[in-house]
C-alpha cells in the first residue's frame, strides 16, 4: 500500500517549521506514522469515547516519537 506520508510530512515541516527535512529522516517517520495508523486501522469513530481515545493515542505517540528524536522545548531547533 502505498501512502502519502512523505509528502504530507515534508509540507508540514516546510510550511509550519520553514525548514527542509532530509530524504532519510523523512522515511523514518514516515515508517512510525504509517505503523501506528496500520496498527488501528487507520479508522475510528471520533462520535464514541473509543475513538477518540484511540485518536488520542495516536496522537500521543507521535508526541512522544518526536519528544524522544529531540523535538522539544528544551532541546528546540
């Protein structure tokens, strides 16, 4: 299956960071998204309690993914 990911991830670093990611770095976290969408489903019902924590998760994860590579407030690029 083929996803956007990469591109959606370089749009946003470019439009929300003004700053240009490597090819390499691209597809590493391109590989964690794709991996935690895979991992439930990539569909969820935000209209229960379920799904939006499932939404949560997933957006906590990718916190803390980037927390870990060092993208936080104390160590901010």
């Amino acid at each position: 299956m083929t996803t956007n990911t990469d591109k959606i991830l370089t749009t946003m670093f470019g439009r929300l960071l003004q700053f240009e990611v490597e090819d390499d770095i691209i597809h590493k976290l391109s590989a964690v998204i794709d991996s935690v969408t895979d991992r439930i489903g990539g569909n969820f019902d935000l209209e229960t309690v379920q799904g939006q924590n499932t939404f949560r998760a997933l957006l906590c994860s990718m916190v803390v993914h980037g927390w870990g590579n060092g993208m936080h407030p104390y160590h901010n690029p």
